[in-house]
C-alpha cells in the first residue's frame, strides 16, 4: 500500500510545481487536488465541517491547469483529481482535459469523480441538484464512448451528441482509471461504470464493513483509494495494510511554502515506522 497526498492548491500556499517535487522526493506516491469552480455567497447547503466555508474552497485552482504543473515538474507521482466535480464539467471538454493530461504525464493520472455536495453551486452550472447521480453516470459513460472510439457519438437524457472527433486519445487503455466517491450509495453506480472507489474513512475499522458491502454488490475486484479523514499517525492507518488498499490519502492544509514542507517531512518521518 502507498501513501499520497490529497489537498486545496490556492494563490495562498505553495504551488503545484514545488508541491508536486517535495511529494517525489519525501517517496510520497501521489498528489490529488480537490475541485470546487466557485463558491456561492448566500447559499443554504451548510458546509460539512461547520461554521462558515473556508476560503480554499473559493480560491482553490483548477485541478487540471495545476495537475499538468505538477505532472510537467515530477518524474513517477501519480496525479489525480479528488474529486473532479462532474456535475459541473461539459462531458466533451473533460474528456479532452483527461486525455491531455494523461498523455502529458506519460499515464500517471488518477481521474477521481463525484456528485458533489453543493447544491447551489451545482445549480449553477444548469444542473438539477436532484438528479446530479444520473448526470454523472451518463456524462462518464460519453465520456468513455469519446476516449475509446474514433467517431464517438452519444444520445441520452443529459447528453447528447451526433458523431464526432477528439483528438488526443488518453495514452492509458482504454482509458485513465476512474475512481467514484461517495457511501454505499454509489456502489451500485460503481458496479454498472467498473470503476474503483474513493472513499473517505477515520480508520480501517469504520472502512471494513464498507468494503465488505463494496465487494459483495461489484462484480468486479474494485480498486480502492480511501482518504483518511482521522489523524495520520502510523498507528491510526497500519490497519489499512491488509485491507487491500491501493492507495490511503491524507489531506495536508493549504500552508505557503516553508511550513508545507515542514508538514511532509512530518508526515514522511511518521509513516517511515511502517516500514
């Protein structure tokens, strides 16, 4: 199992570039960045963690314009979005982002999705909060018909589209591994898609049952990727090692430079008892 980095890239913390080089050289396997295109001011979704939303959610980059930095500046870390927010993505236009950027890193990008948790912001970009799990099934499956065919063409009831060309296919076969988030909700989501699962979890106890449940509606071995929503200490993800994980994400906070490097040679210091 490997341990990767998951965290908000501002205009208030280190960039990408340096970000993505201390992770490659502290032996950290991967950077994924979270997805937020705006925040609205007056909104009534509360925020998940309480009080008033924090400003990274608002001033986090796009994902892919700082994931391509990265993946320009790094040699083997796998980049990764946790989570691209596709509610809020035209299908065709992140089709060609994920191809882009898996072709740029030479095969090293994770594509992480969800159905997003901001209705508002959701209903922003013309979506229906209500059925945005329809909306995200039917735009991945476009998505996939883009990425795999020649003359991809598509007719469903978000989208809609008669033949086309895109240009470039990912350089991953047939496509970048896709990754859903979310509960036990979405296993039969991920069982239809064949995709993995990004699931966000305090502790291995809290996440074995899921898995259980994951494993038993899928009919396929589903790759897992679980964000560790408890302190990262060695003893708190040991656990994780014989649950057949692929990866454990731990979030780190939007710092400027000195004190995120400080934070990772923490981290990397911590983890190294497991060894």
């Amino acid at each position: 199992m490997r341990f990767g980095i998951l965290t908000f890239v501002t205009d208030q913390g280190i960039g990408p570039v340096e970000l993505g080089q201390a992770l490659e050289q502290r032996g950290f396997t991967s950077l994924f960045l979270a997805e937020h295109s705006h925040i609205p001011v007056d909104a009534k979704t509360p925020y998940p963690g309480g009080g008033p939303i924090p400003p990274k959610y608002y001033r986090t980059f796009d994902p892919f314009v700082a994931l391509t930095a990265a993946a320009v500046a790094t040699e083997k870390l796998l980049i990764g979005t946790g989570i691209a927010l596709i509610p809020q993505r035209d299908p065709i236009l992140t089709a060609k982002e994920v191809a882009s950027l898996d072709l740029i890193s030479r095969g090293r990008f994770r594509f992480g999705v969800g159905v997003g948790w901001f209705r508002e912001e959701i209903a922003n970009h013309g979506v229906d909060p209500k059925v945005r799990g329809r909306v995200v099934e039917e735009r991945l499956r476009a998505m996939i018909e883009i990425w795999t065919r020649e003359q991809a063409e598509f007719h469903g009831e978000f989208v809609d589209f008669d033949p086309i060309y895109s240009w470039p296919k990912p350089v991953t076969r047939p496509y970048p591994p896709v990754y859903l988030g979310g509960g036990p909700a979405s296993f039969p989501r991920i069982a239809r898609l064949n995709t993995g699962w990004i699931s966000m979890s305090p502790s291995p106890d809290a996440l074995s049952g899921q898995l259980e449940q994951l494993r038993a509606t899928a009919d396929h071995d589903v790759p897992v990727i679980n964000i560790h929503a408890g302190k990262p200490t060695a003893k708190s993800v040991e656990g994780y090692l014989q649950q057949g994980l692929e990866q454990v994400l731990v979030e780190i906070p939007t710092e400027p430079r000195d004190q995120t490097l400080r934070h990772l040679d923490d981290l990397q210091a911590e983890f190294a008892k497991l060894a």
